[in-house]
C-alpha cells in the first residue's frame, strides 16, 4: 500500500504513472497464445481437446466437449431451490435495466431523400465464464442476457471443465438456461477463445466474443480481434472509494476486500476527505486482514496495487478519481449526489453508505462487466447496444438525386476521385 498527502495539483501529477493502468503483457504469454491460437485454427477439436486436458486435466473427445441433454437436465436438480431464487431474482433486474437500453429502426425523409437506420442484433455471439479459482454464475446472467434482450440468434458458452468431474458446474448451466444460453462447451483458456472465433468441427464459429478471463483469456481475445469482434480486453478488477469523516470505516475495509479477494492484482484507490480517516482505514484494514477470508489474496492485492490518498479539497480529490478511471467508484460521502455531476470517468458509480459494489456484481440490475485499467475514460460497461449492428439506409428519388449530385460532383472533383463524380454524373445520360 501506498499513501500519498495530496495538497496541489502537482502532486496529483505525481501520481499519473501509478493511475495509468498501462500493463506490458509477457512476450512468453503473447507468443504462447499466438501458438495455441494457430493451433486451433489448423486442427480444431483435437487441439482444444489436447489443451484442455494439458491445463484443466480432464481427458475429453471431441464428441463429448458439448454439454448434453441428460447434463442440462440434472444440473437443474441438483442447485439448491434457495441459490436458483436468487439467480432468478438477479436475472429479472439485469432484464428490467438492460431492456430500457434496446434501440429501434428509424427512417426520416429530407426533401426527397429517404435516410434511415436499420437496428439488426448479432447472429451468433460466444460468451467466456472463468472456471479457475470460483465459479461466476453472475457473469453468466450479465453477459448472456444483454445478448438475449438484443435479439441474437444463437448464443454459445465456454467455461473450462471442473477438473474433479469434468463437467461444467451445474449452477452455471442453470444460470445458462434462465438467461436463455442454448449450447455450452467444455472448452477454456485461450483455446476455448480460438474455437469461438476460428470455429472446430463441434464449437461454432461465433462473431464477436464476450466475458472476463485470465491473462492468456485476455491476450487471445486481443489477438483474435478483427477476425471476430470482442467486447474489452479485461484487466484485473479495480474498486475507488471517496470517503470523509463520516465514512464508515468497517463498511470501507469490507468493501475493499470485496474487490481484493477477486485477485491479487486488484487495484484498489482510497481518496479520503479526512486525514484522520484515512489513518483509522488503513489501521482497521490490516489488523482486519489477519483474519479475514481470503486472506492471502488480499494481502498481496494491499501490498501491491493498493493507494490511499488524503487531499484537502474536493476539486483534488474528483481530479484523483477522474484520472484513475476506476472500473466501480463508490462515493461514500455526505450528500454524494453533489459530487456525481464532477465526475467524468467511471465504469459505474455506487452512491451513498448503502450501495457497495456487490450490489451491483449480483442483483441491482446494471451490467458487472465493466472497463478496467483506465479505459473508463473510453468505454463503457456490457450492454445490449454491444451485441447489435447499425445498418444506414439511403434512398434518393431522381429529382433529389439531380438536386444533390452537383454537390458530389465538386466534392469529388475537389478531392481528384474523379469516378466517384463519373458515378453520380452517368446517370444524367441514357447509356
């Protein structure tokens, strides 16, 4: 952890390379990918099938990759009537909020000229669920319903098999069947992410991959851009919290845990309007950690990637916050609506004493699948507007077409592409 007294703006630049989020990916990483990428690419299920029994230890063939009909069946039998309550509660807020984001088709009319836009959703979409160190049926409902709002046809998940079974954790195809996934595969790491974008003689060629991963999940989706399309190319999670006297401390320190426990490199920011605040956080905090869950993991998540920061004035403070771009900010101050309009770069913002993160990963109904590493400033969180295609419509009648092509001819001409004004001006002659 690292503590910095903010008092000027130049201190606050101080911190720029510490908030830049940029992050060198190993070259053993990258070309180990490009390897298992290419490998796919050339023999499909035998490779993924190869891998999966390198790194997950579970001996597949290529006919069983595909979870079956008796799978699907037995795996609603066997989660707890309690745990599918709350998945089915989480999934119909995640619909209620992502059904006000669906857009639809218009046409205007301008003298003549018929313009419009045609809304069409994604044919077939492929959605990555981690498997490693827990199993996130939440990333199931975030990633796969925005899609299913959206209208895509066809949606296909990889989730890397349980290395005690071999099959894919029951709760997560439940998660899958409410959230209206139809096929699901036995298939992670970067070879599951290849089978999505290269297609195997069983996984399905998809056009555009979604959900979170590890580091080799991250680098494959980078490299597979372009051939397919991808949604962020995901960093470790990252929490900010703004805090004042008032601030809770045993609500912060739990809070922070709650984002360090996903990962020893989370990154995680305390901006603190009280000095004394911001000593009795860190105090707390590590006396707390000693036996806290997950301890191990927190502790390298606090020694590593972790800043407390205490500034004088607000304005230092939201220019701290706006310069980190956190994945969640939680603004834990009194009235924090007044500061909401301050801030600029956020994945999402939870507001107030009662609104911690896990709200928002679980039940509250906004997407969890959310920028990192700084790409706030650019991006935004998963939703149906990513898995649709905007289609533009123009339709000119002749006497429009007459009107308007004198002004293409000049442009054309003004810019030497003189077919591109042949192509308008032909059409003033029978030919």
């Amino acid at each position: 952890m690292q503590y910095f007294n903010i008092k000027s703006l130049d201190d606050i630049e101080k911190l720029s390379d510490l908030f830049s989020g940029d992050s060198v990916m190993q070259d053993t990483i990258s070309n180990s990918v490009r390897n298992i990428l290419q490998d796919v690419k050339q023999h499909g299920d035998s490779a993924c099938v190869g891998y999966t029994k390198k790194f997950d230890g579970v001996d597949l063939t290529p006919q069983n990759q595909e979870v079956s009909a008796d799978e699907w069946q037995q795996a609603a039998a066997n989660v707890d009537g309690e745990l599918c309550e709350a998945l089915e509660f989480a999934a119909k807020n995640i619909r209620i909020f992502h059904e006000k984001q669906k857009h639809s088709s218009w046409e205007i009319e301008r003298d003549g000229v018929v313009l419009g836009q045609r809304i069409k959703p994604i044919e077939r979409v492929g959605i990555y669920v981690p498997g490693g160190r827990a199993k996130y049926p939440s990333t199931v409902l975030m990633t796969a319903l925005p899609a299913h709002i959206a209208g895509v046809e066809e949606i296909v998940m990889v989730s890397p098999p349980d290395k005690e079974t071999g099959t894919i954790d029951s709760v997560l195809l439940f998660a899958a069947k409410i959230a209206g996934v139809k096929r699901v595969f036995k298939c992670g790491g970067a070879q599951a992410v290849a089978a999505l974008a290269y297609g195997t003689e069983t996984i399905p060629r998809t056009d555009k991959i979604v959900g979170p991963g590890n580091a080799w999940v991250a680098e494959a989706k980078r490299q597979v851009f372009g051939t397919v399309g991808i949604d962020l190319i995901a960093g470790p999670s990252e929490v900010a919290i703004l805090v004042d006297a008032n601030s809770v401390t045993n609500w912060v320190v739990q809070d922070l845990f709650a984002q360090m426990e996903h990962d020893p490199m989370t990154r995680c920011l305390v901006v603190s309007l009280s000095e004394e605040k911001a000593q009795d956080i860190i105090k707390t905090l590590e006396k707390q950690m000693q036996t806290a869950p997950r301890s191990e993991i927190l502790l390298q998540a606090w020694q590593g990637n972790s800043f407390v920061c205490f500034v004088e004035k607000l304005n230092h403070a939201v220019e701290i916050l706006n310069r980190f771009a956190p994945e969640h900010l939680q603004i834990m101050v009194d009235k924090p609506r007044t500061i909401l309009p301050k801030i600029k770069n956020a994945g999402a913002i939870f507001l107030g004493q009662y609104s911690p993160v896990p709200m928002g990963d679980y039940v509250a109904g906004p997407n969890h699948t959310l920028p990192t590493m700084g790409a706030a400033r650019f991006a935004s969180a998963l939703g149906v507007y990513d898995f649709i295609r905007h289609q533009d419509i123009i339709e000119y009648t002749p006497s429009s077409w007459q009107r308007e092509g004198v002004f293409v001819n000049r442009l054309a001409t003004a810019e030497q592409l003189t077919n591109h004004a042949a192509s308008v001006l032909a059409r003033s002659r029978e030919d």
